[in-house]
C-alpha cells in the first residue's frame, strides 16, 4: 500500500514538472496552429485535478478501500485532457503526445496486473485514435506516424508494467528476507539467553559443593 501511494505521488509531481515544460514548449517555434487559450486552460484543469489527487489524505483505509476507484477515474479524465489539449495544439504533430505518452507508461506502472495496464494503455490509445481520427481529419502522409505512435505508447506502457511489477516483487521478497532474518535474530537472542540462564543455574550448585567439600 505504501508502494502504490509512493508511485501516485511521484506520477503527481511528474505532472507538475511536465506542465510548465509542455507549456514552454508550445510557444517555440512551429508551423502547425495552436489554440493557446484553449491549450492552456486545459492543462491549468490538468494541474487542478493533480492538485486535488495530491490533496486526497493518504490513510491506509482510503487508499484500501477507494484506491482502485480513484485511480481508474484519475486516470481517465487526465487522458481525456490530455487528448483534448493535443487536438488543440496541433493534432498528430502536437508536442503534447510525449506527455501523453509519460502519464501513460507511469500510469500503467501503478497497476500489478498485465491485465489493468492493458486496459489504461488501451483506453489510452483508444482516446488518442478517435482524437486524430475522427475530429482532427489527418492527412494521407500522417497515417503512419499515427499508428507508429500508438504502437510506441503500448509497447512503453507493456514495458513499464513488467519493469515496475518486478521491482514490487523485490521488494516483497527483501521484506520477507528481512523479516525472517529478524525472527532469526530473536530466536537466537533468545537461544543465547536460555543457554547462558541454564549454565548459570548449573554452575550455582557446583560452585556451592565445592566450597563445602573444601
């Protein structure tokens, strides 16, 4: 549990690093047309929705009970930002697809099933597809970079499941390796104290009937 609150904290603070980054990026030069008001207030929702997740009190019994919930809505509304934003800033060439892409792949990393990152990595993409697909008429040449990238979202997201769902498992096993060393430890403590307490009780006795013999 403490694992999975870490990693929402640092997928919170990758947010707040991004959006001004993404932000700084979309003023560069370019030749594609970007709605900045719209771009803009978008990402703004991004940061509060952020805001609000990184609010959230992180007892364990929430986090036990509503963890799955909150995350699965998280995560949806945030690519459905996410996309949105990309349809305003330039469509299939938007610099946008990278952060979509990072939230994506770190999302993916807070579930342990292969099952629930291909849902997200799924959603995700689906989101991405109908954004370029249906609402922002791409042209002939762009349909190979459309798909490349769709690929590329699902294979860093399969691959970052499987890297974080290994490291989840050595944690577990260097917890439970430290655990039985602990028991260890007190079975030996308490192995030494018997032997010293039995030693000590034999040689009383003997040290008692010496003295009288002499």
């Amino acid at each position: 549990m403490e694992h999975r609150a870490n990693l929402m904290r640092l997928l919170g603070g990758l947010i707040w690093v991004m959006i001004p980054v993404v932000s700084l990026m979309l003023f560069l030069p370019h030749e594609i047309y970007i709605n900045y008001e719209a771009a803009l207030i978008l990402l703004f929702l991004t940061l509060l929705l952020n805001l609000a997740m990184m609010l959230l009190p992180f007892r364990e019994s929430l986090l036990e009970r509503y963890f799955g919930l909150l995350m699965g809505l998280f995560r949806l509304v945030l690519i459905g930002l996410l996309c949105a934003a990309i349809y305003y800033t330039g469509g299939v060439r938007s610099p946008l697809f990278t952060f979509l892409l990072l939230v994506t792949a770190f999302s993916t990393s807070l579930t342990p099933s292969l099952s629930s990152a291909t849902l997200i990595s799924g959603a995700s993409a689906g989101a991405y597809l109908v954004t370029i697909l249906a609402f922002s008429s791409p042209m002939r040449q762009d349909i190979q970079l459309i798909f490349a990238q769709v690929f590329f979202l699902l294979l860093i997201s399969f691959f970052i499941n499987r890297v974080a769902a290994e490291s989840r498992e050595q944690a577990r096993e260097r917890a439970s390796a430290m655990e039985e060393l602990k028991v260890l430890s007190e079975v030996d403590r308490a192995t030494s104290s018997f032997v010293s307490a039995v030693s000590f009780e034999m040689r009383t006795p003997l040290t008692v009937s010496y003295t009288h013999l002499r």
